[in-house]
C-alpha cells in the first residue's frame, strides 16, 4: 500500500508541478481526495476517517502526532520552522498517511470501489499505477 | 343509413382522439424479482413514492435495487443521504448484493449527503440543494434516504404548514423534472392518518419485520398505487443474496392452464396400483398418500418418479423431512438409480428447510425448478414437514396456501404426488390432520393391520376424482423391489379399517412375509 501511496503522491506532485517537499504536499493527496469521500461519508465522517489516518499514521512517523484535523475537514500540520523536521520523515509522512488512508477506504468499500474514488479524483494516473499490489 | 355512418364514424374519431389523448405511462423495473408482478407492472414513471416501514426490514435495499436497475448515464440516479447512513456505509453493505453493479456508480449512480444543509440551516436550503443537484443532474430517479430524517429534524424548526408546503413543492419539483422519486423512511402505521406525505404520495410501500415467537418474516404491502392495479395484501418478502425477492400471494394463479383435454394416465411404477387406479393416476392430478410411520409412502413416491424419469420424463422432489442423501440412497435400495438423473438434469431434489419458509417462497423453489427441468411430475415428502419448515405465521393459512399451490402446479400440468403423515387409530381411518382431501384429486390410505400376530401392511384407493378404481384393501409389503402389492387374498376378513380384523373364512393365506417359529 506505501508503494501506491508513493506512486499517489508522486502524481499528484506532478500535476500540481509542485517540488515542495513540506508538510503541504504531505497532506496534498488527502486534500485531493476530501471532496469525493466527503460525498461519500458526509463532512463529518470524512473528518472522522482523517482523525482515524492521523492515529494510525502517527503511531508510525511520530511528527504526524502533532498535526490535526481542521473543523473544515483539511490536514494541519506543525510548523516546520518550529519544530523541525527531516525532510526525508515530511515525506515518509505522508506515504504514511495516505497508506493509512486507502487502507482504511479498502476495509470500508473494498478494493474496487477504492480504486474507482481514485480514478475519479485523478483520471490522468495511468491504468498501470492503479494497483495496490505492485 | 347515411346518417347513422356519420354518426358512427364521428365515435369512433372520437374514441380514436380519446385513445390518443391518453397518457401512456411507461413502467419502471423495480429489479426486485416478483415486485413487479405485484405492482401491475412496475413503477409508474415519473411517480412520487414512499418506501416506509420499520428500521431492518429493506427500505433502502430496497431503494438500491430500484436504483440499479434504472440508472444510466444518460438517466442517473440522484441518491440522497441524510444523518444515519452516510453513502459509504451504504456501499460498504450493499456491494454484498448480486445487483451491485460498481460500475454504475460515479456517471449513473451519484450520492449527495444532505446532513450538512439539514443540520446548519433550513428546510428552504434542503429544498434548494436538492433543486441544485437535480438540475444539474437531470436524474430519472432520485432517492432521499430517509427522507424521515428530513422531516424529524426540521419540526424543531418549522411549522406543521411549513412541512405541508415543502413537500408539496418538493413533489412538484421532482416530478416535474420527470424524476421517480422515492422518500424512503422509518415510519409506524399510526402516522398515515395525519402526515400529508401520505396524501402527496403517488405510491405507498409499506415493509414489514413480523415476530411470532421465535420467527421474524418480512412482509411488504403496496398500500397506494396511482394509476395501476397492484395487488392487494400482505406479501413475504426475503432478503438473500440477491437483494430483496418478493412472493406474490397471485403466484403461480398467473400462469396458463395446460391441462385440457384428453389427460394421459401415469404409472406409479407399481402395477398392481396402476391397475387398482383404473391405469394410473390422470396426468395434472394431485394425488395423497397417507399413512403413518413406516408403511412405506417414501418409497411409493421414490417409485412414481423413477417410473416418470423411466419414461423420459422430469421430476422435481422437493424434501422437507429426510435428507436428499437419505432419499437417494434408499432409493438406490430399490435398484432405482437417483443419482444419475439429478447429473443430467431430468430430476432435481429441493430440500426445502430454511428458517420461516413461506408457501410462497416453496412454491417459487418449485416453480423455479420446473421452468429449469420441465418436470411432469413433482413429489412433496412431506406435507407435514413442509408445514413444520413454515414461519409460524404461515402456519395459520397453510391449507389456503396449500390449496393455491396444487391449484398453481396442477394448473400447469404437473401432476403432484404428496406424502401425509396420519396416526393408526385402532377404530377409525382417519385422512390426514389437516381436512386437505379437498385439495386432491386422489387420496390412497395405507395403514397396519394386526393378522395372525403379525403388522401387516395394507392400503387402499380411497378417492379418485377422474375415474373408477378399486374398492379393494390390498396388502403390500416393502421389499428390496420397493413397495410390491401381494396378489388378491384367498382368506376373508372384516374390520381390515380398524387395524383389528376379524377373520370370517378358512386360513388360505400364507403370511407374506415369514412368521417367527421359534
């Protein structure tokens, strides 16, 4: 699943042509993905499944414990130039978090329907990245 | 005469212009198989419906199979959640159902949740979300779920008059938008006098969860349908793998009748009772065997289906005490192969034992098989387990829905042969515990007779509506050939019915089976 979230997290860098290796493009993916799931499990379980990934994410990469839900369902995370951290952990982070993320939409809806909620928030990945098992 | 033309013709432009004139109003599948039929066709397109009942009985099952079997890309659903049951924990339960097509959702199928709008604001910004989406959707069918929700929530906030108007406008809208629209919602019977839903609603589903003691059953009832006949009553209802399947209580009584004409006489496989018959039992009759523990009305059944399946034809044994294996490998006993047929295809055995079986839902098991084999003739072994597998409720009405069954199976030329389990009583020959002889064309009674300090075996052709038969009481007994009626007796008795016959001639006989000398 972190090599899927790799590949998730990586797409997205490149469609935002983003190289900003900060806590925002850790958080970019999850970001992405808050309108569909919002549909999905409303705005208050979308929050509720964010809280879940931050708990499971965080027992993993220990910065995410400082980072939060916002009542507006976005990730925040610690200020960097406070608490600094490893560029190398910002970004095993978020692999991390967006692991947790798809794992926990594969328990609630399955595979497929998982795969279908990503196709939709991005339908350029090509047809070979969307694969949990590679 | 010329006058009388025109006036002719004039009607009949007339009854042509108000043939034209009428709307045609097109029927939407409801994907729920047997609904259909109950509906009069399917759901009028266009329609402001309710799906009502109480929590666990199907509503939005229910709502999902609707939505399934009607959703395009071109005509998407629009489905509505409200608080309670967000989108995702819907596809996380409804993805276990065979109709669930994922490939639907996202163009044809689409979800909104409305708990946000509902929850911060008011039933005006519900109505305008849900105005909002519809025309940009244009959805053939829209789903709120549950639509109680809606209404529960915003009575803390609005007045009776206010909730009048909004789903006055609501209906409107929707069905303006030639959008089928479904509320769906948990609500009691007691509600239908006042709450003016009701009265808007152009269609009234109503589910039901019955308990009688340890038994649930669900029912469904179409209470309201505009425009087409449903039809009426109390429906069962079942949840499997399928999504919900309904049993019209018309089941069967819809089909063609096939019997007509000269009816062929069928072999029971046992001569001699085709001879005491009169040839046979009439092709389409429905036959009883009763008789008590042990004399052998398994094995007669066995028989009258190896002898069809001896003759090409198929056969259908729908089992409600012994086990299939049981019966194959008794049969097997008899040089009579089961196995073989049941590979082919040419017979297939229901064992019909699942909780709270309906008549209805054994009738479509049944139905279902004959379509799949084409089978003539059809055992039930046995009425009494069969009414023992029922759901406690179905108890109550078992001879009616029996009597429509073997009306239903009979009427499609089937001819059925039952198995009734009765008690020996030692002064009388009673039927069968239920008073079903009304129901059968032909009733043959066996029963134990005490002869010369041996239970013997004897039966006897009590009724056969299509014919003469023999009034003889024949002694049979079980051998590895089956059930093997004995030759015409040499030695008199009187009293055979009451199990204690008198012997009034000379000892002719030997008895048929040996007696023990030491």
């Amino acid at each position: 699943m972190r090599e899927f979230a790799a590949r998730l997290m990586a797409h997205e860098a490149a469609a935002a042509r983003s190289a900003d290796p900060g806590v925002s493009a850790a958080f970019a993916v999850p970001d992405r993905m808050r309108t569909q799931i919002a549909t999905l499990a409303g705005n208050g379980g979308h929050r509720a499944l964010l809280m879940r990934t931050l708990a499971l994410a965080g027992s993993e990469v220990s910065w995410l414990k400082n980072s939060r839900v916002g009542a507006d369902g976005h990730l925040k995370g610690p200020n960097l130039s406070v608490v600094p951290v490893d560029p190398d952990e910002v970004t095993k982070g978020g692999i991390e978090l967006v692991a947790q993320l798809i794992g926990l939409l594969v328990a609630f809806i399955g595979e497929r329907l998982t795969l279908q909620l990503v196709r939709e928030v991005w339908p350029k990945l090509p047809a070979k990245d969307l694969n949990f098992n590679i | 005469m010329k006058k009388q033309n025109a006036a002719a013709k004039r009607n009949a432009s007339k009854a042509n212009a108000s043939e034209s004139a009428k709307v045609a109003i097109r029927q939407l599948p409801t994907g729920v198989r047997g609904l259909d039929e109950i509906l009069g066709g399917g759901i009028p397109e266009f329609s402001f419906n309710i799906i009502a009942g109480t929590p666990g009985c199907g509503k939005t099952t229910l709502a999902h199979q609707l939505v399934f079997a009607n959703a395009t890309p071109q005509k998407p659903a629009l489905y509505f959640t409200v608080l309670g049951e967000p989108a995702m924990k819907m596809l996380r339960y409804q993805q276990q159902f065979s109709f669930f097509d994922e490939a639907k959702l996202g163009k044809a199928i689409r979800f909104f949740n409305l708990a946000e709008v509902l929850v911060e604001q008011d039933l005006d910004a519900v109505l305008a979300e849900i105005v909002e989406q519809v025309t940009s959707v244009s959805p053939g069918i829209v789903v709120v779920d549950s639509f109680r929700t809606v209404m529960r929530n915003a009575t803390n906030t609005a007045s009776e008059a206010e909730l009048q108007v909004f789903i006055q406008r609501l209906a409107q809208f929707l069905t303006s938008w030639e959008a089928t629209t479904f509320l769906v919602g948990e609500y009691a019977e007691s509600e239908i006098k006042d709450n003016p839903l009701f009265t808007i609603a152009d269609g009234l589903l109503w589910l039901w969860q019955v308990t009688e003691r340890n038994s649930v059953v669900r029912k469904m009832q179409v209470m309201k349908l505009r425009g087409q006949a449903s039809v009426p009553g109390l429906h069962t209802i079942r949840i499997g793998d399928n999504g919900l399947q309904a049993f019209p209580r018309t089941l069967g009584l819809m089909g063609k009748k096939t019997t007509s004409g000269r009816r062929r006489r069928l072999s029971t496989g046992i001569p001699e009772l085709d001879t005491m018959m009169g040839g046979g039992i009439l092709e389409g009759d429905s036959l009883i065997v009763a008789g008590p523990s042990g004399t052998g009305k398994s094995a007669l059944a066995t028989q009258f289906i190896a002898e069809g399946l001896r003759q090409g034809e198929s056969a259908i044994m729908a089992l409600f005490e012994e086990r299939p294996q049981g019966y194959t490998d008794r049969a097997s006993g008899f040089g009579l192969d089961l196995k073989k047929p049941q590979a082919t295809g040419k017979l297939e055995v229901l064992y019909l034992r699942p909780l709270d079986l309906s008549v209805d839902e054994a009738m479509q098991a049944i139905l279902d098989a004959i379509e799949r084999t084409g089978a003539r003739r059809l055992v039930i072994d046995s009425l009494m387990g069969f009414e023992m597998a029922l759901a406690p409720g179905f108890r109550t009405d078992f001879r009616e829905s029996l009597y429509r069954m073997i009306a239903a199976l009979t009427g499609a030329g089937v001819t059925i042969l039952s198995t009734v389990e009765v008690e020996d009583s030692f002064t009388a020959m009673p039927l069968s515990h239920y008073a079903i002889s009304f129901l059968t064309d032909d009733i043959i009674r066996m029963r134990y007779v005490e002869i010369d300090g041996q239970i013997r075996k004897v039966m006897v052709v009590m009724k056969m509506r299509g014919g003469n038969h023999s009034k003889d009481i024949r002694e049979y007994v079980i051998t590895d050939e089956g059930v093997v009626i004995i030759g015409p007796r040499e030695t008199d008795y009187t009293g055979l019915t009451t199990g204690i016959p008198t012997r009034v001639g000379k000892r002719e006989d030997p008895a048929p089976e040996t007696k023990a000398t030491k």
